[in-house]
C-alpha cells in the first residue's frame, strides 16, 4: 500500500514537471526577432500550423567567428601560394630586365596569356637565330610556371635555358639558370638533385675565382644542407666561411644575406632566440647602409618569429611595419600573409573590430592575387 502511494505521488511531480517544460519554452521563444509578426495571440488554439518563431540573429562578433572558421579553408591554398612566392623571388632573370619584365604576369589569372607571349617570342627568335635571348626567354617562362605551380615545365624550360645558354657560350648566365633550377629541387623538396646543382655551383664560382659568388653559393648549400638534416654544419659554414668572406670583399647585401639565412635554419629548428638575434644584425646593416629594400623581409621574419615565440602584442606592431613596407615595394604575397597573420591574432585576443578589418583586407589582397581585382583598400 505504502509503495503504491508512494508511485502515485512520484508519477504526480514528474507531471507536473514535464507540464511546465512547454510553458517555459514557449515562454522563451515567444519573441518574433525576425519583425515580421504583427499580430499573436498565444491564447488562440484554432485550425491551423502553430505560430514558429526564429532564433535570435548572430551577434556581429558569432558572425565573425563563422567567416574566421570559413577562412582555414582557404588558409591552406593561400599558405601554399605564400611559400611558392618565397621561391619565386629568389629566382634570378637574364638578360634585359627592361624587356622581360612586361612579361611579368599581375595576378595568377593572367598566366594564360603570358605564357602564350612566351612561347611566341620564343619561337620567333629561335626562327632568327637568337639563341642568347631565346634562352633569357626560356629562363623567363620557367619562372612564371614555377610561379603558378606548374613544376614540371618549370624544370623543363630551365634545363631548356641552360642548354641554350651552353650553347650560346654564356657561362655567368648559366649558372644563374642554374641557380634557379635548384631554387625549384628545393621548393619540390628534391634536396639530392638541389644539393648536386649546389655543389657544381660553388665550384665553379671557386674556379673562377669569384669571391661573392663562392659566399652566395656556399650559403645557398647551407640552406639545402640544413633541409637534409644537417643544421649545425650549414650554421658552421655560414659563420665560418660565408660571413668572413663577405666581410673581405665588402659586401654588404650579402652580409644581410648571409644573416637572413642563419635565422631561418635557425627558425626552422625553432630556436627563435637564435633567429630573432641574426635578423636583427641584418637589420642593423640594413638602416645603417642605407638599404632599403632589404627591411621588408626582414621585418616580416622577425614579426613570424614574435608570434611562433608566443608574443603576439610585439607580432602584431612588426607585422604592421613589414605591411607598410610591403605597401610601398607592392608585395601583394607578402601584404597577404600579413593581414592573414593579423587577423589571426586580433580575433584570439578578443579584438573583433581590428579582426573585421584585417579580415577585410585579406579578402581583397587574395582577390586581387587570385582573380586580378584591383580594388585593394586603402590601409592607414
């Protein structure tokens, strides 16, 4: 008897309890946030579907949450467009830079066309007899395929560009040719056929006794050499050997150069003490001779190693010297990774409107890389 009324009392609250659920709900979802009911009366229990109500609408900064998480998607293709250009700006042209340079394509888009300009030319001045600018042609249209990630033809027309300029009996123009066709083994992470070329660089710039050329070719070893696993020896020959001999003959973009590369062996070890102190002497040479145009890069590295160090306030006013820079040298990769950088950093500290606006940013620099738009926003 006592457990039956004990059930009947028990069945009695949980009723009640489940009677109160509807009410509540009802009671917080009677709001029309959308304004486009007029009139409602919750008491009429006529024909006809019930009144629904929509969810409030996101906030501005939920709707920012949702554009930053949309924008990891594309952060992958952005980051691989970012590193070939890394690549890219340390090929090396040949011949009139005047003239080649119109073939210079504006955004990814345009590569079609300048191909097509290419390959003309190229079958025109082979038609005349032109083998030397055939070949500076042959280097060109190399770059522009390694630019649009097209590595194939990239080592294709190099190894085309290298003959010909054999041929031609241009050896200096050669071995830049050379130099770039171990640029993409390095991108494509062939590091054997990219340490080979290396080493038939440093000794012909050994046999012709040309003191920078052996610096710059013994650093661009070093690079590989720290990829294959080798960091402590690529930082030795760098120290030992690269430095001093710039220091001989005076060189003080090489120096820089020379710095540069010692922060990023070191960055790719994350040993960013390390980097941070050789990116500073590089800029330390860079103001006090008057070079310019080495400070964007080097500002940008040091912003890169602030934030993978875990000090994004310093990352955040380094990024926004490097994009200022950038702006006036018109490096539209570069400006790119920095308002994506920034943008990251605003919206984890909680900052939604500088985040909004580096979001902004972004968006146009990546339209105007990917689909030519010109409409880049004026950035204070």
């Amino acid at each position: 008897m006592r457990i039956k009324q004990w059930l009947l009392r028990y069945a009695a609250c949980f009723c009640c309890i489940l009677g109160g659920v509807p009410l509540s709900l009802t009671a917080q979802h009677s709001v029309d946030f959308s304004g486009y009911i007029s009139k409602y009366d919750s008491t009429f229990s006529g024909i006809g579907p019930e009144v629904y109500f929509l969810p409030p609408p996101k906030s501005t900064e939920e709707l920012l949450d949702d554009r930053y998480a949309e924008k990891e998607i594309d952060s992958a293709l952005v980051e691989a467009y970012v590193d070939r250009m890394h690549y890219y700006h340390r090929l090396k042209m040949t011949g009139d830079n005047a003239v080649l340079a119109k073939y210079l394509p504006f955004a990814e888009t345009q590569a079609a066309s300048v191909e097509g300009k290419l390959l003309t030319e190229i079958e025109r001045f082979e038609k005349l007899g032109s083998i030397n600018l055939v070949g500076d042609l042959q280097n060109r249209l190399a770059m522009e395929y390694l630019a649009i990630g097209a590595d194939a033809y990239a080592i294709e027309f190099f190894e085309k560009a290298m003959d010909t300029k054999q041929r031609a009996n241009r050896m200096a123009d050669r071995d830049a040719i050379g130099h770039n066709l171990a640029v993409t083994y390095e991108y494509l992470g062939q590091l054997t056929e990219a340490h080979t070329l290396r080493d038939a660089l440093y000794e012909r710039a050994v046999e012709t006794r040309n003191a920078d050329q052996q610096g710059y070719a013994m650093m661009e070893l070093a690079v590989v050499k720290a990829k294959q696993g080798t960091a402590a020896e690529a930082e030795r020959d760098i120290i030992r050997k690269v430095v001093p001999l710039f220091r001989r003959t005076r060189n003080d973009e090489g120096r820089i150069a020379a710095y540069n590369t010692l922060a990023a062996i070191y960055f790719l070890q994350q040993k960013y003490p390390e980097a941070q102190w050789f990116l500073l002497q590089a800029k330390t040479i860079a103001d006090k001779e008057g070079l310019a145009g080495q400070l964007p890069e080097i500002i940008f590295s040091l912003a890169e190693v602030k934030k993978q160090s875990g000090n994004p306030r310093v990352a955040i006013e380094e990024y926004k010297v490097a994009n200022g820079l950038a702006q006036k040298d018109n490096m539209l990769g570069m400006q790119l990774a920095i308002q994506d950088a920034l943008g990251d950093l605003y919206h984890e500290a909680g900052n939604y409107d500088e985040a909004a606006v580096a979001l902004r940013r972004y968006d146009a620099l990546k339209h105007a890389l990917f689909l030519g738009a010109s409409d880049l926003p004026a950035i204070n």
